[in-house]
C-alpha cells in the first residue's frame, strides 16, 4: 500500500535547539556512597592521629596504595579489609559503622558534608 504523503503535504521540521543558550540546569545533590563516607572517616581518624598512610596501611597489613583507595572511595572494600583498618586505627567496625551512618543521616538532611569522625571516638569512649 503506497503512501499517501508527499513531501509537501509534511509539518515542516522544526530548528534544532541551540544548546550554547541554554543555561546548564543545577544537578540535584546526590547522596554520597557509603564507600565514599566510609573513605573520609577512615582519612580524618587518621590525620586525627597524624599518621602518614603508610603506617596506618602498613598496620592494617594493605598496601598504602589500597588505603588511599579507600579513602577516596574509590574501592568497595571487603568487610575484612575494613574490620583491618579500623583496628589500625583503634576503632572498632560498629563504631566506625555508626560513624558512617550518622555522616550519611547528616549528608542526607542537608547538613555539612565534611563532618569528621569524631563520632567514632566518642561511641568508643
């Protein structure tokens, strides 16, 4: 069955949008990945006790390289990697796990995001 449309008979097409007008729209904030808020606890209990990366790694028996890893957030570690790390620090993995639940709580309800650790310690005290 042929067509009974002809070119002139079609909605003309209409411009392409000119996209360096438009004004980028503001990405909505994301909530951040527990492997990320785990990675800056992990960092300020460190720096808290003023340890370079390789002590602390080489205590938790990783690599220094797989610690910054972690401390970037880059690395979804195994729950015995981190249980490692935080004996190296001295914390024990619930209270370095409630750490990182009150940081996400507090991330998700707007409040600072570059809040320390120090939740860790006083859990532990």
């Amino acid at each position: 069955m042929a067509s009974s449309l002809s070119p002139s008979s079609l909605p003309p097409l209409r411009p392409a949008i000119d996209r360096t007008t438009l004004k980028p729209s503001p990405s909505p904030a994301r909530e951040p990945l527990w492997r990320q808020v785990l990675g800056e606890c992990l960092r300020d209990l460190r720096h808290e006790r003023g340890e370079k990366l390789s002590e602390t790694a080489s205590r938790a028996g990783v690599s220094p390289q797989y610690l910054s890893e972690m401390e970037r957030g880059v690395k979804e570690p195994s729950s015995e990697m981190i249980a490692a790390v935080a004996g190296a620090l001295d914390v024990t993995l619930v209270d370095l796990t409630l750490a990182v639940a009150e940081n996400l709580r507090s991330a998700q309800s707007g409040l600072a995001r570059g809040a320390t650790c120090s939740a860790a310690y006083a859990l532990a005290a």
